[in-house]
C-alpha cells in the first residue's frame, strides 16, 4: 500500500479555519493537502470518541484528518458549485479518517501536483467528484481492483464512511480527496493523467439564478478534458431532467470529447443503483446517464 506521497508527517498542520461555518457563495475555493507519512492501526483498533466539536472548533486540531478548508485564502474568490454543510461524524467514521487519512487522505491545497503513480501503484486512475457516503464508489472499486479511484467531495462524515468501506473491504484502490474539484484538477494534476472522469448526481441548482453555480459547465469541462488522456471516459449521471440537458449540451461542445451513444446513453452495468436513485425512481424521477470519450489526439497544453 502507498502511502501519500505529498507531506510528510513533520509537515501536517491543523486547519485555523472553522468546521462549524458554510462558506459563502463567492468564498475562497476549498484545498490542502496534509498529512502524515506512517498508516494507522489495524482495523479493530478502539474507536476514537467522535464528538461533534463546538461552533468555530476545528474537528481534528491534530492534522490526523480532513482540513476545514485546505485552500485557505491563497487562491482566487469566485463562486462555488458545493455547499459544505456541518454534519456529526460518528465515532466509526473519526476512527477511519484519523487512521486512514495520513495514507489513504490529501486535502486539496493547489500547491503541489500530486504523483498519480506513486498514490495508486501505478493503477490508471479515474475521478469522481462527489460521492455522498461512498457506497457506489466502494462497490465500484471492488468490481474494478486494477482501476484506482480518487474520489473528490467536502463532506467529512462520507469521507470517513468511504475509507472505512475501503478498509474493511480491503479497498486498496480507493483515495479520497478533501476540497475543492476545480483546484485540484486545475493545480494538483498533470495533463493527461486521468483514466476517466465520474460526476453522478451533482447539485442539479435548480432555481435559474442559481444555475451559474452548476459544475459540468463550459469552463469547467474545458479545463477537465486537459486532464483525461487519450481515450479516457467522461460518465456524468443526473435526475434532474434539465440539467441532463444542460450537461449534453456542454459536453457535445466540447471538441475534445465524443459521444459514444446518440443523445443520452443507458445506464452502464459498472455503475450500481444506489439508495439515492432508487429513492429517486421511486418517485418516478427520469435517471440520464451520459457517455463521452476523449478523442485520440495528444493531450492539449494546460489551459
């Protein structure tokens, strides 16, 4: 198993910024990435008491897991397509993020590029961006051992729910990245370097004055397919009927991609139905899955 291959132990810092707080529309973007270089205990290990610190208190004052807001204040305001919200992580979850996080854990700071290879032992690797309590990605990291996946969201309870699922499945193909996803594509990755890209089920935003905060924009898929190398798959999925739309227009825009299916696509067998979306078809929600491909030119210089 690798272990982070960004910052030492001697170089793991606590965040000054406040858990308890949501950021603002226009905030700063969330990143940084600390951590320490040795693995935890083995699992079974006692739990760590896991309660919810006070408003304004830092939840691991040690560096042991996710900073509040690994970016700080060093890169640009502008507004956000994610919300993070103060939830209480149970003793389960804490446990997993202060044993795991040092090996298993970067926060997104936008400081450094982040060695691909040495992370995953040189599995191809795909991102996700966003991914709740982590039971999809886990099912898809065990079906796929030889794929690495570097899962991307803001929530710490999920965080620590999907190293725990890693864990306790001897997921070794699992990372998870703390912070903000335009950061860490645009700062902490090399040209190239992506297997494929996964966004299921993002902030659909659904009233108009707030569709600027959607993620899979022109902007945002531009600076994206940088990143994917040749041939590298592009899997968004959403149940927001408008935003489907939204999302095939942008992507059959972007000169760089191609569809592998006329329109929308159906739901590929490698992404599990979760409780979300069946709650959602429950509720006779229309479930859009869209496949594009990196064409097979040389990758573009950095935007």
């Amino acid at each position: 198993m690798s272990e982070n291959p960004a910052t030492p132990a001697s170089d793991a810092r606590a965040s000054a910024a406040p858990e308890a707080s949501a950021p603002e529309a226009d905030a700063p973007a969330a990143a940084s990435q600390t951590s320490a270089a040795q693995e935890g205990p083995a699992l079974g290990a006692t739990a760590v008491s896991a309660a919810t610190p006070r408003r304004g208190e830092p939840m691991f004052p040690d560096g042991t897991g996710p900073a509040a807001d690994p970016a700080g204040s060093h890169h640009e305001r502008r507004i956000r397509s994610f919300q993070p919200r103060r939830s209480r992580v149970s003793p389960s979850q804490a446990d997993a993020l202060r044993r795991r996080w040092a090996t298993w854990g970067l926060d997104i700071d936008g400081l450094s590029r982040i060695d691909l290879d040495a992370f995953f032992d040189g599995r191809p690797v795909v991102l996700e961006i966003g991914f709740g309590m982590g039971e999809a990605t886990a099912q898809m990291a065990a079906a796929d051992p030889d794929t690495g996946i570097l899962a991307c969201d803001v929530h710490t309870p999920g965080q620590g729910n999907l190293l725990g699922l890693a864990e306790r499945n001897g997921l070794s193909n699992i990372r998870v990245a703390n912070g903000d996803a335009i950061i860490l594509l645009r700062e902490m990755l090399a040209p190239a370097s992506l297997a494929g890209l996964r966004v299921y089920f993002p902030d659909p935003w659904p009233k108009k004055r707030h569709h600027k905060r959607r993620l899979v924009q022109p902007e945002f898929i531009a600076l994206a397919t940088t990143r994917l190398a040749p041939g590298a798959l592009v899997h968004c999925a959403t149940d927001w009927e408008p935003y489907a739309e939204q999302m095939l227009e942008v992507l059959s825009a972007e000169p760089t991609l191609e569809n592998l299916h006329p329109g929308f696509a159906p739901r590929p067998d490698f992404r599990p139905l979760t409780k979300f979306e069946g709650q959602g078809l429950d509720k006779g929600h229309i479930v859009h899955d869209l496949l594009f491909r990196r064409r097979d030119t040389e990758a573009e210089p950095p935007r």
